[in-house]
C-alpha cells in the first residue's frame, strides 16, 4: 500500500486540506495521474493569486 498526498493550499499560502491517495500497487499511470492532479491543484491556486494580485493593484 503506497501512500501520495494531495496538499490543497490556500491562495496566501496557508495550508488548507491534505488528501491521500491509497493505491493497492505501485502503478506509473497511478503516480502520472497523482502528479496531474498535483499540477492543476498548483495552476488553480497561481491563477487565483495572480487574480487577487491584479485586483489589489487596481484597487490601488
């Protein structure tokens, strides 16, 4: 049994939910999709920081 964390973090960096993923056996399309999953998590949060930067600045 392997164990791979999804980290979810907020937009300002702070921690915020922790997934694990169980697979039976090792399997390199498993850790593909794990590190997709990883990837996009990381995008969404970027976009969204990068969002609020923009906003405080024309707020500004």
């Amino acid at each position: 049994m392997t164990d791979y964390h999804l980290a979810h973090t907020s937009w300002d960096g702070n921690p915020q939910l922790k997934h694990t993923v169980r697979f039976e056996r090792f399997s390199d399309r498993k850790l593909e999709i794990v590190n997709e999953l990883n990837y996009g998590i990381r995008r969404r949060i970027y976009q969204k920081r990068n969002c609020l930067e923009k906003e405080l600045e024309i707020a500004w």
